[in-house]
C-alpha cells in the first residue's frame, strides 16, 4: 500500500503519534499504516479507515477486524501458558502476567476526547 506522505503525517498525529492499539509512542519512520477495517473483508484506502501502528500490532492483526483483534490478544494468556518451562515460571514466580483489559490505546483516547468536548 502506498499513501499520500501528508495521508501519512496526518495518521501520525492521529493519536499524537502513538500506536493506536498499544499507546507506545511510534517514531515515523517505523510507523505502519494499519487498515481499522481490513482491506479483504471490504475496507476502504481511505483516511479514515488509517490507524498508526507499530509493526508487531500491524503484524498481529493482519486482517483481523478491531474485535477479532481484541479477542485473540484476550487468549494469548491461555495460549502463553501451555508449555511446561511457563507454568514452571508462573509458579515459582520468575514470570508474572497482567491481564488485557480489552481495550485498545485509541478507544481510551478517543473516550477522553468526547468527554472533553461534551464539558
């Protein structure tokens, strides 16, 4: 896919260049322009439809849309844990987990946005 270099400051700044799933902060150069609705299940190449990512949220979404995105990162605790060396770790306490609250760096954004405009 290639953009437009203003498309691509403008997806930049979205979330004052932050990855819009994860919330670290994205330098340009590395930033990935994800499809919020993929491409193959009918989303357009329109601004719009552009999030800033960094690759290993790029990556791990692939084509999934927001919510399948979200339910597999909800599992990868389950997932993470079925070889022995992790649940050994787990229990002795070399390795700890925090859980996914199932919501993504642009929602709260975006929440903290609107309640800002509704004051």
């Amino acid at each position: 896919m290639s953009i437009k270099k203003s498309d691509r400051l403008l997806v930049w700044n979205k979330y004052n260049c932050k990855c819009a799933y994860c919330g670290n902060d994205l330098d340009y150069k590395k930033m990935q322009v994800d499809h919020i609705h993929p491409k193959d299940k009918g989303g357009e190449d329109d601004i719009d439809n552009y999030n800033p990512s960094c690759r290993e949220d790029n990556f791990y979404k692939s084509t999934f849309t927001i919510d399948e995105f979200r339910e597999r990162l909800m599992t990868i605790q389950d997932r993470i844990k079925k070889p022995f060396i992790v649940r050994l770790s787990l229990k002795y306490g070399i390795i700890s987990f925090k859980p996914f609250d199932g919501v993504f760096y642009f929602e709260k954004a975006d929440k903290l946005m609107n309640e800002q405009l509704n004051k």
